[in-house]
C-alpha cells in the first residue's frame, strides 16, 4: 500500500505537473511566434503573458503566495502547506545542504539555490517574450526558447537529488521499505529519460533499481557514480551543461550529518588556467596591435592628406599676384 501511495502521490506532481509547466512555456513561445502575446490572456486585450505565467504558477502552486521563498518566506513549508515542484526543491535542499540563496549562512535552511535560479529564468523568459513583440526579426523568439531549455534542465536538480537521496536508502535490505522503494520509483521515472540520453548504461542501472526492484545487478555505489557521471551533459538543449555536482549537493542526514559524499565539479589544472591566461593575454594584445595598425594607418591618411593640401596652397601658380 505505501509503494502504491507514494508512486500515485510523486507521480502526480513529478509526471504530470513537471512536462505541464515545460508545455505552458512552449505554449507562450508558439503564441510569441504567431504574434499573439495575450492570445490566452483571461482578460481580451489585457497585458499578461499568459502562458508563461501559467508556467509559473504551475511550478509554484497557489498555497505558495506572493513572497519570495513561499508562504512562510525562508521557513516555506513548515507547516506543511506546499505542494508542487518549488516545495520539492525547498524540500531536498535540506537533504543536501543547497540552500544557499539567502544570506543567513545556513546550507540547510532558508531559499533554496534551484528555487532561485528557477525564478530568475522565468523573469528572464517573461521579459524576453515581452521585448520580442515589438521585434520584426525572423528570430526574435529564439531567446525566450532558449530560457525555457535552461528552466527544463534546473528543474531536474530537485528530481536527481531525491533519486540520490532513495538509492542510498534503499541500498541495504533493511531499507528497502514500501515507501522508499516507492519513492525511488517515482523519481527516478522522471529522471531515466534524462539520464538514458546521456548514457543509457548509466540509465540502465538506474532502471534495475527502481523499476525492477533488482538491487544485485549493479551495485548502489556504481549506480550513484554512473549517474554523477552524467550531470554534464544532462538536460535539454541549450540547457545542457548547467547542471554541476554544486547544485545536487551531498547527502546529509536531519543531524545534519554527512552520510553520502557526492561528485566534486573539476577544478582547472595549473596548466590549464596557464593556457587560459596566455590565451586571454594574446587576444588581448591582438587587439591592442590591431587598433594600433588601423590608428597608424588612419594618421598616416591624414597626414599625407594634409601634407597634400598645403602643397597645393603653396604652390606658385596658386600664390595670389602682388598688386
């Protein structure tokens, strides 16, 4: 029974709500291109992209309210009224020490970062909507897609931090329980088609585990580094490459207590940073040398133009006759 309640309950936000709010941008982009910015406007003729805000409020759910972090502003959902994708991202920040957008200097409590840059991207679509009306390119939605690619691609972060979080639960027998099995399930079913398009062995693994319920085939600890493995090339489109080991974060438990390590985002080598600064240093002083060419160039018309000018003036046959 509780494998069946949490696989209904997850699965009505993560599968159902999560490609909704991607269809509502999508849907604010199509009216974007045919040059009906309030063609799903309530009001006719009214000023809201509507679509785009459906997104949002889709993503934010109405429990939330109007204040930045939720209804109880850097304590969001702790009385337990939040529902929807941004309480799931508030929710695992605490699982994973990624509250770090407030300045309170607590990782374990406040804004979460994935709510964060979330937010900021859909304030980003909504302007570049906006100033795309009044553009007459061919191209002028193209940014507004991209925005939605980047949102697609955050939005998994909360999803990839609950599979990590049920894969070291359940990754002993003694806590294979209904209910964790069942919330393994739930996210991984949102994750596998991300993670399956980057490396379908890694997704594989994943697959044995939650859907199979075959925890011998592959081991936790290879699954979790398989999956690790995929985060730089994890996501949609031009979102792809946002994800970094920072935002998943490590596993902590409510101590909170480090219990499972994650993936450390890799640091440019010395030679590297080197060639980084010998390459900015080059472009730098190309630069240099070229607007000093084109200086030397341009002075030496206008000296020659100049020279020329005065010759001309002193020249005998244009010297005025003394009366």
């Amino acid at each position: 029974m509780d494998f069946r309640k949490e696989v209904i309950q997850k699965g009505i936000v993560y599968l159902n709500v999560f490609p909704y709010v991607i269809w509502e941008m999508q849907d604010a982009i199509n009216d974007c291109i045919d040059g009906q910015l309030t063609a799903n406007d309530g009001t006719p003729g009214g000023n809201s992209v509507q679509a785009w805000d459906e997104a949002v409020a889709f993503y934010t759910g109405s429990a939330e309210g109007k204040n930045k972090g939720g209804n109880n502003g850097l304590k969001s959902c702790s009385d337990g009224k939040c529902y929807l994708q941004f309480m799931l991202a508030d929710k695992r920040y605490k699982n994973f020490g990624t509250c770090t957008a407030d300045n309170d200097g607590d990782a374990f409590s406040g804004y979460s970062k994935a709510n964060d840059e979330i937010f900021a991207l859909f304030q980003q679509g909504e302007r570049e909507i906006v100033q795309a009306q009044s553009s007459t390119s061919a191209t002028k939605c193209a940014l507004p897609l991209i925005t939605m690619e980047k949102v697609t691609t955050k939005m998994l972060v909360p999803y990839i931090q609950g599979v990590m979080r049920y894969l070291y639960k359940t990754k002993d027998q003694g806590g294979r329980s209904a209910k964790q099995v069942g919330e393994l399930f739930a996210f991984a079913s949102v994750a596998l088609p991300f993670i399956n398009a980057v490396d379908p062995t890694a997704a594989t693994m994943l697959y044995k585990r939650a859907w199979d319920l075959d925890f011998d085939t592959y081991t936790y600890e290879e699954t979790k580094k398989a999956i690790e493995a995929t985060y730089p090339k994890l996501g949609h489109g031009e979102g792809i490459g946002t994800i970094t080991c920072a935002d998943i974060g490590h596993l902590y438990d409510s101590g909170p207590m480090l219990i499972a390590e994650g993936c450390y985002d890799p640091v440019p080598s010395k030679d590297e940073e080197d060639n980084s600064l010998a390459i900015a240093l080059g472009v730098t002083f190309g630069v240099l040398a070229l607007i000093a060419i084109a200086f030397a160039i341009y002075a030496a018309k206008k000296e020659r133009k100049t020279r020329l000018m005065y010759e001309n003036i002193l020249r005998p046959d244009k010297v005025p006759a003394v009366r």
